[in-house]
C-alpha cells in the first residue's frame, strides 16, 4: 500500500528557502510593486494569503476535484488584453486610497513578461470589455423620449453601449485595518477565526499583507467616453449599488433597487448624451452584505409580526434576526472610483448619506445628489422609504452640509 500524500496545509517563511517576490503597496511603478501572485501552481512564488476568482475559487476546487480541470493549468491570455484604456492615474499610488483592489490587476499580462517568462503562474483580478446591455424599462424610456436614440450611445431598439469592467477582490490588510479603524493584528485574527480557519496564513504569516478573499466582486458598466471620466471638467453621473438579485433581477416590488439602478441607467445616458459620462458601479453585497437567506428571514419577520409591515420596525427586524442593521461597510466602496480616476461626481443617483459621506470623505466632490423620482417607487417599498426618511437616513436635496454629515456619521443606510 502506497503511503498517503501529505498535504501542506500553509507555509512559514524559511530562513534558507526562497521567498516570494515582495509587494510594495502603494508604488506607483508596477514593477517596484510586485506582482500579486495567488495562484497555486508553484507554492513558493505565492505572496498573497488565499488565491484567484473570489468565491469562484470554490468551484475550480470542484472542477479539480472531479477531474474536469487540470490542477496545474495555465491560462493563455492572447488577446485578452482591456478593450479600453483606464490608467494610471495618481490614486493608484496612494495607498491610502485604493486597499481592496489591484490598481494594475487588468494589465498584468503586459507589464509582468519578465515574470511570466522566469515561470510566475501571474493571475489577472480585473478584465475590460465592451458589450450592448438592453432591458424592458430602457425600452421604455426610449418609447417616452426620456432616453434618445443617438446610434452612438444608444442604438435602435434601445440597445445601450457600454464599457463593462469586473474586478475581483484584492484586500491590504494594514490599509483595510486603518480604514476601519482596527488593528491589523485583530483583523487578521477575527479574519480566521470567522472563516473557520479557512486561512492559516492569516495568522502564521504577517509577512504577506494582501488577502485575495472568497467573496463576489464589482462590475461597473460605463456609458459614453471612458477619456472622460477622470476629466472634472466634463459632466458625470455614478449610481454606487449594491446587489439585490430579487429586485434587480426578478423585479420583486419590497425594496426599490431595480427601479433605482434602472434610474442611474437614465441619468448615465442623459450625462453621456450631453457630452460627459456616466457609470454604474455594482457591488456583490446581497442583502446589504448579510446574505440572501438572512435577507428573506427579515422579510417574513416585518410580514409578520402584530401589525404587519411597518416603517417603525423596518430597521429593529433586521437587526433582530442578523444582529447589525448593515455589514456593507461603505468605506471601502470608493476604491473603485479613486481606480476610475475620478475627483468630481457631477450628479449621485442616490439618496443614502453612508454613501454620500463615504464618498467625500474619500476626497471626491459631489455636486448634486439625484433621487428617485416618487412614482417610480413601488407600492409594497413605502415602508422602505418612510423607514429611512424618518431615521434621517436620506437626505435628498440640497447636498448636505458639514453639521449634517457630522449628525449622520457612522448611520447604517440601506439605498
């Protein structure tokens, strides 16, 4: 009988081994940088906790396991390269302002060649493209002549051209920490602890500082010319939405998230079509990050309770059931726009102060905050609305003032 194979379960970082290729977070040049390399064809060249594709990672392990994928295959990128150009800009230098992606993760295949060619198995974490979206309000919108067919921007039959970006998730744990305002070290440990100790090195190796976590991504669809974005002297408008796959998808009428990501389309058209931009950020944090399940465990509690639904419960129910009322954590969220380049926000499709706030705190000026206009909110999501406006959550318009965001700091919104 053959003896078993051992399996190595982490690594420590050897007095007389090689060591990974260091990461400098927050150098502007990608080679002083370092490459993140999480993939786990060569074990020592590894210099990130965790490894590629987020939560996709769990069914390559599948795919592995079952023998329908090659544990050691290597993709081929030809040709894979971002169909549009995005960089670099000075915030991908600042490590304080980007710490929970990889600035460079869409052009690793170009800068990298000297390390694909001494045998780095090199990952990207962001991919460009371009595509045509369509859906039934967008049609809609055209038949009213609220959105124009112009051939460019939106084509005949209300097909909408976009640049779509995904990015994956790449965390710095000293930046992550600082940004909550957390020891790293207590990040680190409570990191394994939740996991159910899913990642040693968390804890074993505070030598490695960047974290590929198994969590969803963003995608951002940008509308008109991606050149502008980063100009402040061009209009544009951003719709920052989290994920919410029984409105967004299915068009269930207890929230108003389908009908306010498909307003932010609107506005980013109309920005587009006058000469700016517009993007549509979108966040996988379903159920403002507590999970579908849990999400559909406060519905039945609000439906239930003596009463019925009401705007006085709407946020103890949730707290109730997942112990917080809001696990997004919008601090995070304006990496992605601090990536785009962006310093001024022309027109914010949303009404919630936890984003507003996020975002200028971050340094990027807003001038105008777009609600959603009062009919286009459904029925069953009026207590929605009540609950947060008489929380003091939303503040519509003006743009709030310095003593408003001071009364506000630290509110659980839920836009």
């Amino acid at each position: 009988m053959s003896k078993p194979k051992h399996i190595v379960l982490t690594s420590h970082p050897g007095r007389g081994g090689a060591k990974p290729v260091p990461i400098y977070w927050g150098e502007i040049d990608p080679l002083k940088r370092g490459p993140i390399i999480g993939s786990l064809s060569k074990s020592s060249h590894r210099n990130a906790i965790g490894t590629h594709s987020g939560s996709y990672a769990v069914y390559r392990a599948l795919a592995v396991a079952s023998g329908a994928l090659q544990a050691d295959h290597r993709p081929d990128f030809t040709n894979t390269s971002p169909a549009e150009h995005i960089g670099p800009y000075p915030s991908w230098g600042d490590p304080n302002k980007i710490v929970c992606l990889d600035p460079f993760g869409g052009l690793v295949s170009e800068i990298y060649t000297q390390f694909y060619q001494q045998g780095y198995d090199i990952r990207p974490t962001i991919a460009i493209t371009k595509a045509h979206i369509n859906f039934p309000e967008l049609q809609d919108a055209v038949a009213k002549k609220r959105v124009q067919v112009d051939g460019k921007i939106v084509k005949e039959g209300g097909n909408l051209v976009v640049t779509k970006i995904a990015i994956d998730p790449v965390w710095y744990l000293p930046g992550i920490a600082a940004r909550l305002g957390v020891e790293e070290s207590n990040l680190r440990r409570i990191l394994f602890q939740q996991t159910g100790g899913m990642f040693a090195e968390l804890v074993t190796r505070p030598d490695l500082q960047v974290f590929l976590p198994p969590i969803g991504g963003t995608t951002v669809y940008i509308v008109g010319d991606v050149a502008n974005i980063a100009d402040p002297n061009k209009q544009l408008a951003v719709r920052v939405h989290d994920e919410c796959n029984g409105s967004d998808v299915f068009g269930s009428d207890i929230c108003t998230c389908r009908p306010y990501l498909v307003h932010g389309v609107e506005v980013c058209i109309q920005t587009a079509q006058t000469g700016g931009s517009g993007i549509i950020v979108y966040f996988r944090k379903e159920g403002r990050a507590l999970g579908e399940v849990t999400k559909f465990l406060v519905y039945n509690a609000r439906k239930r309770q003596e009463g019925g639904d009401r705007a006085d419960a709407y946020f103890a129910r949730t707290e109730c059931v997942a112990g917080v009322q809001d696990m997004r954590f919008q601090e995070l969220m304006p990496d992605v726009l601090h990536w785009l380049g962006i310093s001024k926000i022309d027109r914010l499709v949303s009404m919630s102060d936890m984003k507003y706030n996020a975002i200028v705190n971050s340094g990027i000026q807003v001038v105008d905050r777009v609600p959603i206009p009062e009919d286009w909110i459904p029925a069953d999501a009026q207590v929605e609305i009540v609950a947060k406006k008489a929380a003091g959550y939303y503040t519509p318009n003006p743009v709030p003032t310095a003593k408003t965001l001071a009364e506000t700091k630290g509110r659980s919104l839920v836009d």
